[in-house]
C-alpha cells in the first residue's frame, strides 16, 4: 500500500500541563515511526486560546504533526487519540498529492 501524507492537528486540555504536552507531542511522533511511518514535522504551537470552549476548557496545547505513512497508521493513530484522555480535539486528515 502506498504511503500517503498527512496532517494530525490536535489539542492537549491545558489543565495537563506544558510538559505533559510535550511528551504527548514526542508520543506520538514516535509512534508514527514505531508504525512504519515517517514524520515530517513536528509544530508545538503552545498553548492558545480555543475559538469556542470544548468541555470547558477555554485553552489549550496546540500540536500539528505532519508525517508519511499507509492506511494501518492512520487507523491506529485514530484509535489511541480517541482512548487519549490528555487530548480534547483532533483531527487527522490526508494532504493532497
């Protein structure tokens, strides 16, 4: 199956803290790899205000993973960030060719 890119956006619930942050952010990075992907770039945003408050948090810890990889990876990329209680939105999406 051939490797496609795509963008993984997603926001940790502040209430977790920078660091935790940052070590989910460094998680999942390596996940990509450890799933036969390839990460292209990683962009910690920090912490931002929301647009509009998700389970009342009115910020939160913004990261964009943009990596390589086949349709087994974004499944188990969907899988864990739903079972992640640290993250509080994401969304994976497939950039176009």
């Amino acid at each position: 199956m051939p490797f496609r890119n795509y963008e993984l956006m997603y926001i940790v619930r502040p209430d977790a803290g920078n660091e935790v942050a940052r070590e989910r952010a460094a998680h999942y990075r390596d996940m990509v790899g450890e799933l036969g992907g390839t990460v292209n770039e990683l962009d910690e945003w920090g912490t931002r205000r929301l647009a509009y408050p998700i389970d009342d948090h009115e910020e939160g810890y913004y990261v964009i993973l943009d990596f390589a990889g086949d349709e087994e990876i974004t499944l188990e990329m969907d899988r864990r960030m739903k079972l992640d209680d640290t993250v509080i939105r994401f969304m994976l999406i497939k950039q176009e060719e």
